[in-house]
C-alpha cells in the first residue's frame, strides 16, 4: 500500500504530475482489473461446465444468467454510488461521512435484493411470454430459484468492494474474491457432475455453488473490515443497525441512475439473447459463448473506469480541477490500450477461444462454433467504442453526475442499438451477425455521447460545480 499512498496528491505541493497520476492509475486499476476478471471467472467456470451437459442446458443458463444480471446490475448501481461518495469524503478526510455512504448503501442493496426477489421467481413465465422454448424456458427458471438467493450477497460484496476500492485498498479484494473463484470452480465440478462423493445435480447444483460463493466472498470482507486496525476509525460495524435515513436518501437518489445507466446496457445485451432465441438454440448457445468471451474482456476497461471514478473522486474532493482533468486523460488513455489488445486476440485465436465452451464431440457443438466466430469478430470490432463509453461514464461518475449519463445510455441503447439490431437480424435478413451490429451502433453512439459530455463540463468550467448545477 506504501506505493499507493505515495501516487495520492499531496495538497501542500500542487496539482499531481502524469506520471504521478499514471502510477496511480496503474496500481490501483490494476487491481481492479483482476477483480474483475477474478468475478468474471465465476461466471466464465458456471458458462464452461455448463455448457458440457449441452446446448440446451447452455442456452437456458444464458437465459436465467442474463435475465439475474438484469435485476443484479441495476442494484450494483447503489453500490457503485458509494465509490465515489467514499472517495470524495476521502479527499476531504471525512470519516464520517464514509461510514455513513458504506453503512446506508449496505442497507439500500438489502431493501432492494428483498423487492426483487417476487420477478425473479417467476423467471419462467416471463420467458415464455417471450416465446422461448418451452423446455429451455423451464430450465431456466428451475436454475433461478437458486441463483436468486444470492442476490443480496452479490450486491453486499459490490458495496465493501467500492468502500475499500475507493480507499485505495484493491488488493484485499482481488485476493478474497480469487479464493471465491476458486471455491466457486470446484463446487460447480462437484455439484453439476456429482464428483467428490457429491450428487449430480445439473443446473441446480450450478445455482448452490453460486450462492455459497457468493456468500464466502462477502463473508470474508466483512471479516477483513471489521478485523483490520486501519479500517477501525470509520466504524462502519458500529451501530449498524440505526437508520440514518438522509445518507439512506443520498445513496438512492446517485445510485439508481447509476443503475439505469448500466441497466439500459445490460437490457440491451439481455435483449439480443431473447431475439436469438427467436433465431434458434444453437444460435442462442453461440450467441452466450460470445458474449460471455466480449464480457470477459469487458473487466479491464469496466476496472479502469472503477479505478478513474475513485482517481477524479477523490480530486473532486479535493477540489482541483486540474487533478480531475489529468485523472480522466490518464484513464481513457490506459483503457483504449487494453481493449486494443483484447480486440487483437478476438481477431486471431476465435476458435480456440470459442472451443473452450464446447465439447466438440456433440453433434450440435460444430455449427455453435462456426455460428459464434463471426459473431466474435464483431464484437472485436466494437471492444474500442465500449471502452471509451465505460470510461467516460466512469469520469462522470466520478463527478457525481449521473443523471445525464443515464439519459444518454437509454437513448443510445433503446433508440438507436434496440431498433437497429431488430432491423438487421430480421427485416434485412443479417440473423445474429445483424443483431450484434446493432449492439456496436448502440455502443457507439453512447462513447460520443458520453465523451463529449465531460468535454462540455471541462471547457466549460463545471468540474467542480455539483452535478444538478450542470446543464445537460
């Protein structure tokens, strides 16, 4: 943590320098990043061994994973909230107002994981008033069941994440939740094949491992939190139970377009899976195949965004505009390098990346891979765009200024990407190749939004001012 503190801005000295705000970036984005990917890696293990039983467990999986992530995403949004109100009382030393935005966001994600446990029940009838499969349709909503209970851990864990993230304490994070990984890899082997002297349990032995290893990682964090001596000023244990019921209001009013910002996203993605399934099984397995792969590459800038939030947040609190605008650089810099190379490798290993999903003895698994590679290698194509909006949200984010944000998302996403994906894949005859462009026009259209967003608020002179005080 020595190197960390030494990258922090020193008030008595002036603005930081690049590369003081590079050395930063880099450890603590980095960090971020593997935690990312190490959460990542949970669901890339649940897609794998899954998609082993075969394409028709594969494709409900990808159903119930992306209609759980719908509802879990838009809660994320609270918890994300709490970064950059930690970091900005951090610039400013304000213990208190830290514990207050840790201990209320845990509360807010706690009422919200209740409410939508009644929808998430009923996942089944949902898809087949969607017209999917009537058998994947029951598959999913079986594995859902058990997927939903941990929802609240979930979410519990994104808060302590973005408390101590924004503390610049990533490492105990991407530690725990890569021993969380770990745990989560082998009970899925035990529970969906019935090693180890366990039963065969199929799908719903991939739900229980995913609840008990959510419920570990959170676990552990609260242990770290509550036994490490740094963490003791801020006493976010003490009292946890007393409503404070401002910061409550607080956390709720950031978080949520925070959630309908990634929610118009991650619905669009959600989306395209339910017109896949129009197209076909197999091609809803490819299309899962490639999405899971574009998500995994999705961590590093999605962690460099984490990490530029907390970097502005924290010169917000400080109050220099100077740091702000050095921070924001610095990260979208490192994000475009890191999506030029995952871009790179989708455009040169597609079938070996792909093959790790398949078992390429089954019949159907040929077609999904020859179904998926031009699907990764658009979305290659669009691995730059999706960086630049992630990182200028997060730039935003770190700002305070949500609002706009979610504005520009659900247009970019629901008026541009939505319509343009349905009219190529069907109108036009493209299939799944159209609905995924329509998914990079979307992306695109939100990376000049979003970018040309904090451009106004620099050259304008509003870094500093509050969000509300903004004009969109």
């Amino acid at each position: 943590m020595r190197a960390l503190a030494e990258a922090r801005h020193d008030p008595k000295t002036g603005p930081s320098s690049w590369s003081v705000h590079l050395k930063g970036m880099l450890l603590l984005g980095l960090p971020l990043i593997g935690a990312q990917l190490a959460q990542m890696s949970i669901n890339v293990t649940n897609t794998i061994l899954i998609g082993w039983l075969g394409p028709v467990e594969l494709a409900a999986a990808v159903l119930a994973t992306q209609t759980f992530y719908l509802f879990w995403m838009f809660g994320s949004g609270f918890a994300y909230a709490v970064m950059p109100m930690v970091a900005a009382a951090s610039g400013q030393d304000d213990t208190r107002s830290v514990r207050r935005s840790v201990r209320m966001g845990l509360w807010v994600v706690a009422f919200y994981s209740l409410a939508v446990m009644v929808p998430l029940w009923f996942t089944e009838w949902i898809l087949l008033r969607l017209g999917q499969d009537p058998e994947v349709a029951a598959l999913s909503g079986s594995y859902m069941r058990v997927l939903q209970w941990s929802m609240l851990p979930y979410l519990s864990t994104f808060v302590l994440r973005s408390f101590l993230s924004a503390l610049e304490r990533p490492r105990p994070v991407l530690v725990i939740t890569l021993f969380g990984a770990l745990l989560n890899g082998l009970a899925n082997y035990a529970l969906i094949f019935g090693h180890f002297g366990m039963p065969a349990l199929g799908l719903t032995g991939s739900g229980i491992a995913s609840v008990s290893t959510s419920t570990f990682i959170v676990l552990c964090l609260v242990a770290y939190t509550r036994a490490t001596p740094i963490f003791a000023a801020f006493e976010v244990w003490r009292r946890f139970f007393q409503p404070d019921w401002q910061m409550f209001r607080e956390v709720a009013l950031l978080g949520w377009p925070i959630g309908a910002t990634i929610l118009a996203e991650v619905s669009l993605f959600t989306a395209t899976s339910v017109m896949m399934g129009w197209i076909g099984t197999t091609e809803l397995a490819a299309h899962g195949i490639a999405l899971q792969l574009a998500s995994t590459s999705f961590m590093m800038p999605l962690g460099l965004s984490n990490a530029v939030t907390i970097r502005v947040g924290l010169a917000y609190g400080r109050r220099s505009a100077l740091d702000i605008a050095r921070a924001a650089r610095v990260g979208m810099g490192v994000a475009l390098t890191s999506a030029t190379c995952a871009a790179l490798l989708f455009w040169t290993v597609p079938g070996g990346l792909i093959s790790l999903y398949l078992d390429l003895e089954q019949a159907e698994a040929s077609r999904a891979l020859a179904t998926a590679i031009p699907l990764l290698a658009i979305a290659a194509a669009f691995q730059l765009v999706d960086a630049v909006q992630v990182t200028a949200s997060g730039i935003l984010r770190g700002l305070k200024d949500t609002r706009t944000p979610m504005i520009i998302a659900v247009a970019s996403y629901w008026v541009v990407g939505m319509p343009m994906a349905y009219v190529l894949a069907f109108p036009l005859g493209w299939g799944g190749k159209g609905i995924w462009w329509g998914l990079a026009g979307g992306l695109l259209v939100a990376a000049v939004a979003m970018s040309a967003r904090y451009i106004q608020r620099e050259r304008s002179g509003h870094l500093l001012l509050g969000a509300n005080a903004v004009t969109a």
